[in-house]
C-alpha cells in the first residue's frame, strides 16, 4: 500500500484487496497520521478489486478516528466490487465517496478549513 501525505491531505492507497491481512496494515498506516496536520484523509480504491467483510472494519476504524480528531475521512474511485459491499452493508451512505481524486482535490480547494492541495 502507498501513503503520500501533502499540505492537509493524505493519500492512502492500498492495492488489489482489502480483507483482514490487508486491513491491519492498513489500520496500522492510519494510526500514524498526524490528525492535526492531516485533516483530510482519502482512501484511493482504485486499485481495489475485493473487499470482504473483515476490510470493512479499517474502514469504519479510519472514519471513527479521523471524525474523532476533527478531521474527514473519504474514499474515492471505488470500484464495482468493492461499491457492493459497502451498498450491501449500508456504508455508502456513511462515507463521503468521489468518483476520482481529482474531485477530492477540487472539494479540498474549495474547502476554507483546508489548503490547496496538488494531484499526486
């Protein structure tokens, strides 16, 4: 998984699955997160193409602890797959989800609490 942090923005992006081995690393890489630098964390699934029940759980940790340090957590370029789990479950209407991270990137500048943040 890569993580890339810039200006207020952080980029998470794991790759190809997010199931219980997956999602400890991925908890683990949200844990580091400076929340009062970071305000804004995305979780890029573009390349993503499976998500069980068991990835869910990062998911939800990330957004607990990302609301609880007053910053935002959402997830963008979510595919097929992975948008059933989280519609099947309900979640997609808990998590603020942008087709790409250009939207991010076009929400954050627009956002007055956050800085100008460039694509990575």
């Amino acid at each position: 998984m890569n993580t890339q942090s810039e200006s207020q923005v952080v980029l998470f992006k794991p790759v190809e699955r997010i199931d219980w081995q997956s999602g400890v690393a991925l908890n683990e890489k949200m844990s580091q997160i400076t929340a009062n630098v970071n305000q804004l964390w995305v979780i890029d699934l573009a390349e993503v193409n499976f998500m069980d029940s068991s990835g869910l759980l990062p998911l939800v940790n990330g957004l607990k602890t990302a609301r609880q340090n007053g910053c935002r957590l959402v997830l963008c370029n979510v595919q097929a797959p992975v948008r059933l789990v989280l519609e099947l479950t309900q979640l997609d209407s808990v998590f603020e989800i942008f087709d790409s991270y250009e939207e991010v990137v076009s929400f954050a500048n627009n956002e007055p609490t956050l800085t100008t943040v460039g694509v990575m």
